[in-house]
C-alpha cells in the first residue's frame, strides 16, 4: 500500500513539474478552494484509514463532492459580491486541522501500544530465563 502511494506521488510530481500545464489566473481562487477541500478528503481517508473505517466509495464521492462544492460556494459568491467562499476555508480548514489532530493521537496511541507490547515481551522473556 504504501509503495503503491510513493510511486503515485513520484508520478504526480513528475507530470506536475514535468507538463507545462497552466490555467487562467481567474480559475486560480478557484482550484485553490477546490484544493483545499480535495487536502480535507485526503487527510479524512487517512484518518479513517488508522480507525480501520475506510470505505473507499465513499472517499471518493467525498473527494469529488468536497471539491465542487467548494469551488461551487466560491463562484456563486463571486458572481453574488458575498466572501462565500469563507465558509468553505473555515468548514474544510477546521477539518482538516480536527482531522489532523485525530491521526497525531492515534499514532501516539499506536506508537506506546507498539512499545508497550515489546516490553511485556521482554520481561516475559527475562521471567522464562
């Protein structure tokens, strides 16, 4: 799993620096909301991932929906003269920092379970001896 996220991450940035791709600078707000929400839907699937939850239909209509809707809010607000965008950065941005926070203590969690069990294993070890 993680050989296959490494070789799809080389890839990206690969094709990313390696196309010359590019966008009108009006589109930039945007995909930089779309972005943000898409960053929300990742760190969301691998929080789900570490509680053993993932469902992978639902990570990606997540992501999908997660993105057009931000970039959704960001143009009817754009064409109405209201900052809708705001509710995205502060719906998605607040996510993704809870979403963050989650996977900082589980793997905290996991770390002193791991470390836990090889001492049990050690002293088990020294008791036998």
């Amino acid at each position: 799993m993680i050989f296959a996220v490494v070789i799809g991450l080389a890839l990206g940035l690969a094709l990313g620096f390696g196309l010359d791709i590019s966008y009108p600078a009006n589109y930039s707000f945007y995909i930089t909301m779309g972005l943000l929400a898409a960053m929300d839907s990742i760190v969301g699937a691998a929080r789900s991932m570490m509680e053993e939850k993932y469902n992978n239909l639902i990570f990606i209509s997540g992501f999908v929906t997660n993105a057009l809707l931000a970039m959704l809010l960001t143009y009817v607000g754009d064409k109405l003269g209201v900052p809708l965008y705001y509710a995205a950065i502060l719906v998605f941005g607040g996510r993704l920092f809870n979403n963050l926070a989650v996977l900082r203590r589980l793997a905290i969690e996991r770390y002193f379970e791991r470390k836990n069990r090889k001492n049990e294993l050690k002293n088990k070890q020294n008791i036998e001896e």
